[in-house]
C-alpha cells in the first residue's frame, strides 16, 4: 500500500508539473504569436508609408489612397514692424497712429490649408485664414477637373490669373511683403470660373467672374467705386493671361527666389482684364468700366533671379454722360536677389506707383524701395527676413483713396516725404 501511495503521489506530481510546463510553453507561444502579429502590423505601415499611402512630402501632411489623395498644411507668418515717419494729425483719419515712430508686433498671416485630389482628375482646394488678427474668413474655396489633354476648368473662389506678383504665394515672395504697386492694382480673390491649358513650354488662362478684389461677395452686392482702386461685385469681368517659357520650367517660377546650381530659366507673361460696375438707378452712384492690363518678365539662374512688371489701368467714372471721367494710372515693379551663401540672400525691390494727374493728386508719382536679407533654415518652410521699405513722397492723397494704410507693407501714409517701415519676420510653413 505504502508503495501503491508513493506511486499515485508521484504520478500526480508529475502531472501537475507537466501542466505547468504545458502552460508556460502556451504562454510562451502566445507572447511570440503577438510580438509577430505587432512587427508584422508595424512592417505593413512602414510599407505604406514608404508607397506613399500617408506622412510628410517635404511641403504638406497627406493622405493618400487608390486615385485619393489629401493635403493638410499651413502658413504662420510672424513680424516685429518699426515706422518712422513725421508727426502728422491730418494724415492719421480713422485713429490711425500720427506719432513719428509707431512698433509693435503683428501676425500677419495664420492660414490652414487644404487640398487634393479625388479620382486624379477631380482636384479641390479650401484655405481658412486670419490675418492681422482680423476675423477667420475663407480665401481659397474651389473644385475643378483636369482633362487628359492639359485642360483644366475651376469654379469657386480663387485669384484672377493677372499680376504675377500677385499669383505667386505669400509665402514664396523675396521680400517680407508683396509691393505697394502690387497692393494698388492687385487682382485679389475673386469668384467665377476658369478654364486653363498648359503645355510644355507654354500656357494660358481665362476666367469669368466677379470682378477684381470681390472676395467673398454675394451677388446682390454693389461695386466700391471711391478709391484708387477697384474692389466689390462687378457686373461682370473677363480675365486673359498668357505664358511663354523661353527656358527652365514652369515649377521653378512658383517662387521669386534662385538657390545655388539652379538652371538658368526666362519665363515671359502678359495678362489683361476688362470689367463692369453693376449699373443702378441710385442718384449719383458712379457707373465705372475698369480695363487693366500687364506685361512681366521672370528670369532665373545659379542663386541669381530678376523679376520685373509694367502695369496699366484705364478707369471710366461716370454719373451722367456729361460728367464721365477718364484716367490712366500706371505702375512699375522691378526686383532682384543673390544668395551670396548658400542659404542666405540679399534682395532689392523698386516699385513704383503713376497717377493720372487728372485726379488732383499733389503727387503724380509715388516711389518705394525695398531692401533686405532673406535667411533660409529649410527652405521657404522656415525663414527668416529683416527689410526695410522706403517711401519717398508724400502719400496723403493714397490714404484718402483707400490705398493706405497698407500694414501688411508698414507704409500709413503722411503729408510729408520720407516715410520707413522695418520688418523683421519669420516663417513656419508646415
């Protein structure tokens, strides 16, 4: 009996040993099945990530799938702004500063950006933006469909294919801040229709719409006919530019600038628009037909670039046909850069302003010079910029015409000459 005991104690010690062996082997089993299952998960993302299914492109966040694809990005555009310029009460309406030095910071640009492409022929785009600390508002807000021959058609809001200053991004311009010249004629937002073609060496554009600078306009709103220039719903307007590339490409003139070892390339543009004010019954509402027109030239090469523009505006103001108006205003634009380093670039701008002198101006003729250093950390995706701006004449007639105070350039406006802004800047775009 005593051997019979031994034996079934035994027996059950190994068995409990056995199932304990058994189920640490399971566990063991279990642990390796999912670390497999987290590698081989973790493999399967790296792959798509790496076929371009999702991440960072260099320039945009996206999201990519079978003829889908989705851009996120953004703009941040920080700047500390010093203006110097005469004590002048008459020149500072509206509570504009008339201390001869004004500063402070400013956050010119903050904008979200989204876009992409549904099917590869469908594309789409939406920006939201707040500039100036001003209230959030839309900019970009269109669709479109590419053809396979090189056509494309878009509807919604975007920017009339006019001043080339004016086409290319904010955030790829040489100096802080687009011209004042630029600011007086811009095209600005606009919403219509568009039909563009593009070929190798060439392409072309043409849009019908609201007008010139009628961003986020409804239909039943009027024409702004009091300034120097054109802003609000038009009856209509039609919008033609055309491009030639004499050398390069055309992606290397979405931007102003030239990094070392770049080719030499010579783009030529030419654009003109034509529109109406709406027509109403309003006592001494002033009809106006706007015709403007331009004629540019981009040339790049090894950490050099040269961009110039003529501009021409022909206005007709009219109550009755016994006190109609006619006026020629013209403008100029002429920059350069040299990136004497590698990621660092010196830069000049003149900009000009000719005012017919029909308008009683005390000035016919307004000039801006711009000087300024350009620091690349990653491109345009962080850079620093310290410029300063020039303004040479007096501009209180600009100011009473709605052209100033243009924060955005650091230029208010006074009756004396020599007025200066600084700007210092940086950019994050991500």
């Amino acid at each position: 009996m005593k051997v019979k005991g031994l034996l079934m104690l035994a027996g059950a010690a190994l068995s409990v040993s056995g199932a304990a062996a058994l189920a640490q082997s399971q566990s063991s089993d279990e642990v390796r099945a999912v670390v497999a299952e987290m590698l081989s998960d973790a493999e399967t993302r790296s792959s798509l990530l790496a076929g371009g299914d999702a991440g960072h492109d260099g320039s945009d966040f996206f999201i990519a799938g079978d003829g889908f694809r989705l851009n996120v990005g953004g703009q941040l555009q920080f700047r500390y702004v010093l203006n110097f310029r005469d004590d002048d009460a008459t020149a500072a309406p509206n509570g504009r500063p008339n201390d001869d030095f004004t500063h402070g910071f400013q956050t010119r640009r903050t904008r979200f950006d989204i876009d992409g492409e549904l099917n590869k022929d469908w594309f789409f785009r939406v920006r939201f933006r707040n500039d100036n600390g001003d209230s959030a508002s839309v900019d970009y807000a269109y669709a479109g469909y590419k053809f396979a021959n090189g056509l494309k058609a878009t509807w919604g809001q975007f920017k009339l294919p006019l001043l080339r200053e004016e086409m290319v991004s904010s955030a790829k311009q040489l100096a802080a801040e687009r011209s004042l010249t630029n600011g007086a004629y811009t095209q600005g937002f606009s919403q219509g229709i568009q039909l563009s073609y593009e070929q190798e060496n060439w392409r072309g554009f043409v849009a019908f719409s609201d007008g010139l600078n009628s961003i986020n306009t409804d239909f039943i709103e009027s024409e702004n006919t009091g300034g120097f220039g054109t802003r609000g719903q038009a009856e209509y307007a039609v919008t033609a530019r055309g491009e030639f590339l004499f050398s390069g490409n055309f992606k290397q003139f979405e931007d102003f600038t030239s990094a070392k070892g770049s080719d030499f390339g010579f783009l030529l543009g030419a654009a003109v628009h034509w529109q109406q004010s709406d027509n109403t019954s309003t006592v001494n509402d002033p009809d106006r037909d706007t015709l403007e027109y331009t004629v540019d030239a981009s040339l790049e090469g090894d950490s050099w670039n040269i961009f110039g523009a003529f501009i021409g505006r022909y206005q007709e103001d009219s109550v009755t046909s016994a006190a109609s108006q006619d006026f020629n205003d013209f403008g100029a634009v002429v920059q350069g850069g040299w990136r004497f380093a590698e990621n660092t670039e010196l830069f000049a701008r003149w900009d000009a302003i000719f005012a017919d002198s029909d308008r009683g101006f005390s000035e016919d003729t307004y000039n801006f010079l711009t000087v300024g250093l350009n620091q690349y950390y990653a491109g345009h995706a962080a850079k620093a910029t310290l410029d300063v701006v020039w303004s040479f004449e007096n501009t209180s007639d600009l100011a009473v015409f709605n052209s100033l105070p243009n924060t955005g350039v650091g230029i208010i406006g006074q009756t004396d000459e020599n007025e200066v802004a600084i700007r210092l800047q940086f950019q994050l775009l991500f």
